[in-house]
C-alpha cells in the first residue's frame, strides 16, 4: 500500500511528503545525518503554511527549529 496524504486548508492542499523533505533539508543543514535521528515530531500550522520540528538523536541531542519554516 502506497500512503499519499494531504492537508486541504482555505483551497489549499500540502502534501505531507513535502513537509517532510523541506524538515529533512533543514536538519541536514545543521549538520545532523538522517541516520543519527530516533525522533522526529513535526508540527503543521495550516493557517500560516508554517513548520516547525524537534528533532531527538540515538545520544539524546536535541535538534529544533525557533524561526518557522514555510511550504508554499
């Protein structure tokens, strides 16, 4: 089974698989490899099209983001 989900606010659709790779880029610029990550909880604001994630790794740091990320 192959998932595709999406988020419909004000005639609007994100798809999930885009927030997810605009999150990914982002942790990868902070230096943090994809394979390192346990955790990975991210929040969708539809309202104002914001992201924003924490990120926990296999040794307990912690990685985040304070400013949104934005999906147009």
């Amino acid at each position: 089974m192959k998932l595709k989900l999406q988020v419909q606010f004000n005639n609007k659709n994100v798809e999930a698989t885009d927030i997810e790779k605009l999150v990914k880029e982002d942790v990868k610029s902070k230096g943090v490899k994809m394979t390192t990550i346990d955790t990975l909880e991210v929040y969708y604001k539809p309202e104002d099209r914001s992201i924003y994630y924490v990120a926990t790794t296999k040794t307990g740091d912690v990685v985040g983001n304070k400013e949104p990320l934005f999906i147009d």
